[in-house]
C-alpha cells in the first residue's frame, strides 16, 4: 500500500499564503519510526518521564504521550525534527496544474502560521487522526484529498 497523501490548500485568510496549495506525503515506516525514536530521547533529554511501552509504540505512543510533552525538548534536538517533518511537505505552484509538483523553497511559505498548519496536519497524517488522511483504496489519485483550511 502507498504512503498516504494529502493536498492542502490555505485558505482565503491565510495572509500571503491564501490560495497556495502544498502536498503532504506520509514518512515511510523506518523513517517514522527514527523520528519518534529522536522525539522520545529528546524528551528524555529535557526531563519528561517516558514509559518504556509508549516510548517502544513510535509515532502512536508519541501520540499518546501527547505533543504537549515536546515542550520541554531542547532545541538543539527539536530543529532537526521540525525540520525533517518539512521534508514531507511539497508545493504544487501552480494550482491549475496539480500533476506539478516540488520541493519547497524559502519563498513558497510566506507566513508562519502556514507553517504551524502545515505541522499541525503533518501529525494528523501521520496519527491518522482526520478522516482525510485515511488510506486510499483505489490508486494514488484516490489517495489525494484537498483540505481547505482557514489559517
């Protein structure tokens, strides 16, 4: 089965962002699984009690132990998981034409709070907390949602 795949689009009272739409895409399991590895030593690292079967479950026992408990993280060891979760993210730069798309540059992002919502669905993709991150079951076009947010 394919990674899942959802399209964003930034809504009209996204500032600068409004209209821009980005691809998210899935971590692959070995990728996720390291990312919740680092989150859960980092934790570790600045004090939050992790027990070991939430800390053995990845991304699902970081679900659990809630993203609150991130705060305490250092950000020596929280960059480089903020950045690996924008590796995921994608622009389609042309809206008219979805089939183009790329990688992210400085510019495509103009507002923070694209950003934080750009995260914020980054989880829910990856928790399977929203129903528009669900599977596809009909071929990668099928696994294309749009979510129309207002950020």
């Amino acid at each position: 089965m394919a990674r899942k795949v959802l399209t964003v689009t930034i809504g009209p009272d996204g500032g600068r962002d409004a209209g821009k739409q980005f691809q998210l895409t899935e971590m692959a399991a070995t990728q996720a699984e390291r990312f919740a590895s680092r989150a859960f030593l980092a934790m570790a690292r600045g004090g939050v009690e992790v027990p070991d079967d939430l800390a053995s479950a990845g991304l699902a026992g970081l679900s659990q132990m809630g993203l609150k408990a991130l705060s305490g993280v250092r950000w020596e060891d929280a960059e480089p998981l903020m950045d690996e979760m924008m590796t995921c993210v994608k622009v389609l730069p042309d809206p008219s034409r979805p089939s183009i798309v790329r990688g992210l540059i400085e510019d495509d992002i103009e507002e923070v709070r694209t950003r934080v919502k750009l995260r914020m669905e980054l989880v829910k993709l990856h928790l399977d907390f929203s129903e528009a991150a669900a599977p596809s079951t009909s071929g990668p076009a099928a696994a294309m949602r749009v979510v129309s947010s207002s950020t």
